[in-house]
C-alpha cells in the first residue's frame, strides 16, 4: 500500500507545472539541470527553464533592418563568460549589456548594411520563406594545443515570408525590389517600375527589350496611398550587374546625382521630392563591353510634408549645398533589371558585313590575282607563236 502511494504521489507530481524546477526523468543534460541524488528534485540550471531544461532564456528581435539576440546576463555569469568575450562570428561586432523588463541581457545586433560584415550565414531560400542566421559566441582561437574554458554558442535566426519571383537563366520576368524605409517612427514601401510609354499606365511585366535612343520610363513611387510622405531620388546609375555596390568598381552610367540630373538625355517629368511619385525618362542606351543588358539601381530617400523645401532639389548650376539628402535617416535602395537592348536588323547586317568583309576582301584578291597570271600568260603564248610565225615565213623566202 505505501509504495503505490509513493508511485500515485510521483505521478501526481509529474502533473504539475516543474516552476523553475523540472521533469526528473527528463533531466538528462547535466550542462543545463541539476539532479539531487538523495532527494531526487531536478532544477534547471542559470538561463535555462522547461521541463527538460532545453529552453534557454533569451529573445530574439527580427524587423525589417534589424536583427538582434537577446541572452540572460545569468545564463554567462554561470559558465564564466564577461561580456568582452562575446561577439558574433565576425569578432569585431561585439555584444553589449542591455534591461529588458528588470532583466539584464548581454545583446549583439545586426542591420540589413553589416549582415555580411558581422559573419551572417548565407540566407537559406526556399519557395516561401528565406532564413538569415548568426552566432553569438564567446569562441576565440586558442593560444595553447588545449582549452578548458567552456566556450558557449547561441545560433538565432530570422525568418521573413519570401515571394519575390525565382530569377531563371534567361529571365522571364523581371526582378525589382521594394524597399520598407523607416522615418520618424513611421514606415513606407517605395518602389520602382519601368512603363512602357509617356502615359504611365502599363508597366511592363517580362523583361524589357528597348531598341537604342528609344524613351525609358521610370517611376519611382511610395506604394500606400494614404502615407502622408514624399519621397525624393537622390541618385540613380545604371550597371551591367545586380549588385548595386559593383557598380562601384565595373562600368557604370550615372543617371542622376544628387537629386539631379546627370545624363544629357535625362527628363525628370514632375518635381523630385514634391509628392509621392517620381517619374522621369532618358535614352535607351547599351555598355560597350557584353553583355548588352543593364541593371538600374536608385537610392531614394523618405521626406515629411513640412520639409518640403528641404527635400526639392535644387538643380543649378551653381546650386546650394544639398548635404541633408546624405543622411541615412530616411533612405533606401531600389534595383530593376536586368534591361535587354534590342539589336536592329539592318545593324545586326551590317555588323555581318563588316565582319565578313575582311574574309571577301582576301577570296577577291586571290582570284584576281589568278586571273591576271591566266591573262599574262595567254600573252606569252600569243606571242611566242606570233614569233614562231615570223620565222617561218622569213625561211620560206
């Protein structure tokens, strides 16, 4: 009778919440519970709770441009890790001490601009989402062949719906992004479409194909419309690849600087940071060098109704200084492309012509050639006869 008690008591036990206690049969991991021996209690131990005490305490914040992880200070003061060991897998982005709700975190954080620097793992895409991933880690390389410190890694990660079309080898579709611009606590998507006329009402949804000298229609645009901002293109250069940054350093057109125009071609069609569109146009051209499509990339910036005179810009030229469009505050990046160019027939002919003609030209010098040896010595024989005549009448006389 006493011992079904004690089996009914455990069970009965097992029911209820562990608290900060936990499950003793789950208490397998001696890194994260405690198992008293005599009294059979199981505790989980700093920073961890659940009934397996598998659950450390920490969060994880992802936004937008943000991507932030949050551990218990208590989880690193009980392995003996200071905040100066921790860091991400990039040792130059450290952590720091931060309250959250009475409880001390030691945090490390990242944007969409240093994802890459601070050591982020390759975004992970599949058909519906894509995952950014980093490690906070007190790991450093070792001065000695043997360690006995606890090294302590905390992988997070941030997972955001995906849906933006699969580029394939021969693009069907073109790719353009949108970009969430945060101002003043507020946010606005902007995006960016190529048209195909001066009307602005029908975007083009493959790839667009444009012959030479032929207008290119572009409008940038806040995509809500009851946002109350404006929004202004500081600068817009076309590159033959999809990274905005590799403009840098390969073949690069600029369009527009500086809220201005850049390329001779160039029409800004309404007043740029004045309302909540821009649209301007400017001659198809091509690079020199292949391939002969292109990639546009425009940086734009958010501006409020009572900045209006601050956010126009002035183009003259000797115009006032425009620092303000600089600031980071406000500011996004948009892409489009790729943009095919469209070979014209006859130009595609004339390029075989000219390509052929160095080959024609070396045929129709050898026959020529062969037909002025044909002719001299026809010539020879014509008068090596004419003489042989000559002498035979002279003997018959």
């Amino acid at each position: 009778m006493e011992k079904a008690f004690l089996v009914g008591a455990f069970l009965l036990c097992c029911l209820f919440d562990y608290g900060l206690g936990c499950d003793p049969s789950a208490c397998m991991d001696p890194g994260t519970c405690k198992l008293d021996s005599v009294s059979g209690n199981c505790s989980c131990v700093a920073g961890f709770y659940g009934n397996a005490c598998d659950q450390l305490q920490m969060e994880v914040i992802c936004e937008k441009d943000l991507f932030k992880v949050m551990v218990v200070k208590e989880y690193f003061e009980y392995n003996n890790i200071s905040l100066s060991m921790l860091h991400l897998l990039n040792v130059n982005c450290t952590a720091f001490e931060e309250e959250l709700n009475g409880v001390l975190y030691y945090t490390a954080a990242m944007n969409n601009k240093n994802y890459t620097m601070c050591g982020g793992l390759k975004p992970q895409v599949n058909k519906t989402h894509i995952i950014y991933a980093n490690v906070l880690s007190s790991g450093v390389w070792p001065t000695s062949v043997v360690v006995r410190q606890r090294r302590v890694d905390v992988t997070f990660h941030c997972v955001y719906p995906y849906d933006r079309t699969v580029s394939l080898p021969i693009p069907v579709r073109p790719s353009k992004s949108d970009s969430l611009i945060r101002m003043n606590q507020k946010e606005a998507t902007v995006g960016i479409d190529i048209y195909k006329d001066g009307t602005y009402k029908e975007p083009y949804t493959t790839m667009p194909i444009l012959k030479l000298q032929s207008s290119v229609y572009i409008q940038v645009a806040i995509l809500e419309d009851n946002s109350f901002f404006r929004v202004r293109v500081v600068d817009c250069w076309a590159s033959q690849s999809s990274d905005p940054d590799a403009g840098l350093v390969s073949p690069n057109q600029t369009l527009i600087s500086d809220g201005c125009k850049a390329d001779p071609t160039l029409m800004i069609h309404n007043t740029n940071g004045g309302d909540r569109l821009v649209r301007f146009s400017f001659e198809m051209f091509r690079f020199v060098v292949h391939p002969f499509e292109w990639y546009l990339h425009c940086r734009v910036r958010l501006c409020v109704p009572a900045s209006e005179d601050a956010c126009v810009a002035i183009c003259r030229t000797m115009r006032r200084d425009q620092r303000h469009a600089s600031d980071s505050e406000g500011q996004g990046l948009l892409s489009y492309g790729p943009i095919k160019v469209k070979m014209p027939e006859d130009q595609r002919l004339n390029l075989l012509l000219v390509a052929a003609f160095p080959a024609g030209a070396v045929v129709l010098s050898i026959v020529f050639l062969f037909i002025l040896i044909a002719i001299a010595k026809a010539a020879n024989k014509r008068a090596s006869q004419l003489t042989m005549k000559i002498k035979s009448s002279k003997n018959v006389a």
